[in-house]
C-alpha cells in the first residue's frame, strides 16, 4: 500500500474592490484534471460570494456565472495573485 501526500493550497489576498479591501480566500480544488481554485468572499452585507478559477491558456479564468461586477472585474488581479502565490511557494 503506497501512500501519497499532495499539499493544500490555501491562501488569502487583501484586493480592493468596488472601493473596499476585501478578503479573498483562495484554495486549490485536488482530484481534477484540470486545475481549478475556488475563490470566495463577503460583499457588503455579509453574504458569502463563491466562483471557480480555472486556467486556460496560460491565464486564470473565471468560470462562466452570474457575478457582481466588482468581482468579475477583478479577473486579472485574481490571475497576477494566484500566479504570485504559486511561484513563491514552488507549489
């Protein structure tokens, strides 16, 4: 029996977004072929907002569905964090 060990990658980003520094908390979905994070965070009444990341092409993607324009906004930043992140740990 050959067990194998794969890291969580979990992390959080302060991002400012719609004019406020929001949390975004941003984790690698294991077990996929291709690879996805979930992202989520709080709008302005609490009420948690999830989406999924996937990359194509070199670049993180929000998978298509309805967002708040804040967020779907902040694409590019999602993709420089994430690539930040996975580049300084050797992930």
């Amino acid at each position: 029996m050959q067990i194998q060990f794969k890291k969580n990658i979990q992390f959080t980003r302060l991002i400012k977004a719609d004019g406020h520094l929001r949390e975004f908390n941003f984790r690698k979905l294991p077990g996929f072929q291709d690879e996805l994070f979930s992202v989520d965070v709080s709008d302005d009444r609490g009420n948690r907002i999830m989406f999924r990341m996937r990359r194509e092409d070199g670049t993180w993607k929000i998978l298509a569905q309805p967002l708040p324009a804040w967020v779907a906004d902040q694409e590019p930043v999602f993709h420089e964090v994430i690539e930040e992140e996975l580049l300084s740990n050797k992930w």
